[in-house]
C-alpha cells in the first residue's frame, strides 16, 4: 500500500483541471476511490457523474465510511474539517486521482497498447505471448480478462475504470511484470481513464461504424481514437497503423498516419498491411482449413509466419501484433514462434469442430464490418452452407443493426436472426431493425429465444455446414431488463451438439 500523501499532492497532479479548492491541503490522504462502499477511512472519495447516478449523490456514504475529503465538479455541503477540490473535468480528474493513489504503477511498466473498432482482444493477447515468448514477463488488460502476471480476474469492460485500471496495472508492477498489453477503448480514451500513462508503442487495427450511441459521429469517434497517439505515446515511441484497404480502413488509416506524423513529430510513425506501401507489408497470404500462412517483409527482412487461426482478418491482427513489437526490438524469432503457438481469445472464430464435418464458430462480431469479416474467413473454407445466428444488442446504435442484417445475407445461405443482449429492449423490435437489412429473397428464420435459435441450427445441421453463432463470444450471460442470466454460446452449442449425437467422443472415453 503507499504511502499516505497530502491533500496537496492530489491538487497537484491535478493542475489545470482544478477550479478551486478548501480545507486544510495538509490532511493526509491514506487511499482514493470512487466508489462510496470501498471507502476506507482517512480516503478521498472522487464523485463522478455517472448514465444513472451522480456520484456525488453518494458523498454522505463516504462520508460515513470514514472519507476525508472530496473531489467533485461542483460545490458540495460537507462537514467541517472535509477537504474539498472542485474540478472541471471529473472524468479526467478521476484517472489522475486514481494513478496518484495508487503509486503511478504505469511508470514501473512499459505499455503496448491497441485500438480501434475490430481486432483489438486477439492482438492484445497475440502482443502478450510474443512478449512473453521473448522473456518478459507481462500483464494484460482487455475484454476477457485482466491478466495481472500471477493472477487472472474476469473483466467487466474493455478499459476498466481509472480505480480498477490503476489496482491491475499496481498488481502487475508487484509482480514483477516488465511489460503490460493493454486494449484501449475510445470511452476510456474519451473519459480520460489512464491518467497520465505513457505506451513505448500504440497500434491502430481499423475504425468502422460502432458506439455513435455514445460519440454520435464518426469524426468524434475517429478523434477518441487518436487520443491514444496524440496524448497517450511517450516521446520516442511507435505508432503502427494498419494500411490494409478494406472497406473504411484505408481512409481512418491513411488520416491517421498523417495527422499523427504532424501532430507528434517527436514519434515515430510505421505502417502495416498488404498495401506497397506498408513499412511492415503482409504478402503470399494463404488461409485454409489449417489457418494461416503468410510473409511479413519488415525493414529487418523477410519473415515467414504460419498460424493456427482462420480468416484475413486474423491475418491482420497477428501481422500488426507482430510489426508493433518488431519495432519496438523484439526478436523475431520470438515473433514466428509465438504466432506459430497462438491460438487466439476465448469466444474470436473458437472453433468446435462436430461429427459429419460439420464445424461450428463462436465469435465476438457485433458490427456490420466484424460480420463480413467473420463471415467471409468461413466462406473461404468452402462449406456446403454457411449459416450464420446473430443478433444485435439493445441500448445501442440503433442505426447499425440494418448494416449488420445485409453484411449477413451477403455471406449466409442461412440466416438466423436471435437475439443478443436485448438490455431494456423488446427483442422483437431489435430483431426487425436488423430484418430491414436483409433482402426478402433471402433464406432467413426468426427466434427469439436465442437457445432454441442455437438448437435448432444443430438439428438441422447437414454434413459439411459451417455454422457461426455470433455477437456473444466469450460472454458468459443475456442481459435482459437489467438482469445478466447465465448464459454461454460455447456451452449452448457443446450441448446442442451432444443432444444430437454430433459431438465427437473425447480421446480415451
């Protein structure tokens, strides 16, 4: 635990995000949070406007539990003898609090990270085994989970909060981690979550259309993104953008690499891609049943890659994983043998493979490009029919549910519209937004109920179908009118798969 600092610490490293303050700035600060029911006495308790709730709603309960002071946007009535710090920003107040309180552990790490729309949980894990195959030892930050070195938690968001971040990143300096591969959010990178932490290399994997329920707008979304190379990249360090022209990447891609070379000329600026222009450029790219195999021609030569995962958009991910941390001086055969091993994220194209060569895909893709890429991968395989289930979430981008439904019908010959997290939605509603992408003439069954939806594509399998159950991936529950129901597309399909006599017998049973 560190060492308590001084209200004035706080108001320091807060700089010009403070309006004002009061009470004595020599009152120790054992601790901060912004979580009234973690409060511990002698803490600082950070109130942050929340969807729902204001956290200064909740100042009195921190109080109670023994808070010394308070850091909010607005003045608040307290008792005497209760620091106080007002702040413009509380978002981005928060993210300083928390890495002040918790002993700048970012400081005692060196930090990859990746963004973007697509791709960004399997090059974190990809970025964290070729660290790991070169000798250092890393911690990890994304979707699925939070690897701190010795211990793995369950995660609940991309970027977690600035507290949450700020005790995994402490967690990971304690145990002696070197490095930490961290997916970045534009939430987070809106909101400010990561303080004043540094990255020694940022990887930009693509931008296409998601989260306008929150940044409204594409360009603000492109912005949120670019935070990570504009504020976030140490001086000296590498920004890898992906080149690759596919549907709306080229243009983020192209617009990224140039604003970045101008806005931080004291960074160096690298490409990857199949394009000729690419410093990192992908050729022979070959994918098959097997996975995938490809050259990497770096400034250092030529390297040749083989890997266990499926489709081109994987061929992506490894080949941007990959280039980020050959340019940051990491051996290559650390590189080839670590891809050679990867076998990706839990729930991103997890195959299970059933009897009369039927294959069934779990997948995370929840956006109309992640589909035609899913989709796409598992049309290269050749299979007597490409069925696809998905659904789309509730509380979300309305607008992009139509976009999802024809990326489907392009690919499918069968086509299951469940659903996904419905949230406070009806899902039958959500359900027709995504219908009105999908032409009529095409071969599409409605259920709601996304487990008869997931068995009864089983009982209808045929010999040689590949199936893709999407949109949930590694999630472990539904969320429907506020409540999360255990729910697991893997598990649902493994059982479907055995009532059906399709799963083939373990080895020794």
């Amino acid at each position: 635990m560190p060492q308590p600092k001084p209200l004035r610490e706080y108001v320091e490293a807060l700089g010009g995000l403070v309006t004002g303050t009061e009470g004595d700035l020599s009152l120790p600060i054992h601790g901060a949070s912004s979580d009234s029911r973690s409060v511990q006495p002698g803490w600082l308790f950070m109130a942050i406007p929340g969807a729902r709730r204001d956290g200064a709603d909740f100042v009195p309960q921190a109080l109670a539990a023994g808070a010394v002071a308070v850091v909010a946007a607005r003045p608040l009535a307290r008792p005497p003898g209760v620091g106080f710090v007002q702040v413009g920003e509380p978002y981005r107040a928060a993210g300083r609090v928390a890495e002040l309180a918790a002993g700048f552990p970012a400081r005692a790490l060196r930090l990859v990270g990746v963004t973007g729309t697509n791709g960004k949980t399997t090059t974190a894990y990809l970025m964290r085994d070729i660290l790991r195959r070169a000798g250092h030892k890393t911690g990890m930050v994304g979707t699925i989970v939070y690897d701190c070195g010795d211990t793995v938690l369950p995660a609940d968001r991309t970027t977690p909060t600035p507290f949450e971040l700020q005790a995994i990143l402490a967690r990971c300096r304690d145990a002696g981690c070197a490095y930490a591969s961290l997916e970045v959010s534009s939430h987070a990178l809106d909101q400010g979550r990561l303080g004043t932490a540094r990255f020694a290399g940022a990887l930009f994997t693509n931008l296409t259309r998601e989260h306008l329920d929150y940044h409204k707008e594409m360009d603000h979304y492109f912005a949120a993104k670019r935070l990570l190379f504009d504020e976030y990249l140490e001086p000296g360090g590498v920004a890898m953008v992906n080149l690759d022209a596919r549907f709306l990447d080229v243009r983020y891609g192209n617009r990224l690499r140039r604003e970045v070379a101008e806005r931080r000329p004291d960074v160096t600026v690298l490409t990857f891609g199949a394009s000729r222009d690419s410093d990192y450029r992908t050729d022979a790219l070959q994918t098959s049943l097997a996975g995938i195999r490809m050259t990497l021609e770096t400034p250092g030569g030529r390297l040749e890659l083989a890997s266990p995962l499926h489709g081109r958009f994987n061929a992506e991910n490894l080949a941007g994983g990959a280039a980020l941390l050959l340019a940051l001086g990491v051996a290559p055969e650390a590189v080839v043998q670590a891809v050679g091993a990867f076998q990706g994220a839990p729930g991103r194209l997890q195959q299970i493979v059933a009897r009369q060569d039927i294959r069934v895909f779990v997948d995370y893709a929840h956006t109309d490009d992640a589909l035609r890429n899913v989709l796409g991968a598992l049309r290269d395989l050749k299979p007597r029919r490409l069925v696809a289930l998905f659904g789309c979430g509730g509380g979300r981008d309305r607008g992009k549910r139509p976009l999802m439904g024809k990326a489907v019908a392009e690919f499918a010959d069968w086509i299951v519209v469940s659903s996904d997290n419905p949230r406070d939605e009806e899902p039958e509603l959500i359900i027709n937004d995504a219908c009105c992408g999908i032409p009529a003439t095409a071969h599409c069954t409605r259920e709601t109920d996304r487990r008869q939806a997931i068995e009864r594509v089983i009982a209808e399998a045929r010999p040689g179908d590949v199936i893709v159950v999407a949109g949930k991936g590694h999630e472990d529950y539904q969320e429907i009118k506020g409540v999360k129901y255990p729910f697991d597309d893997v598990t649902e399909v493994t059982a479907a798969l055995r009532r059906h006599g399709l799963l083939p017998e373990a080895p020794g049973a």
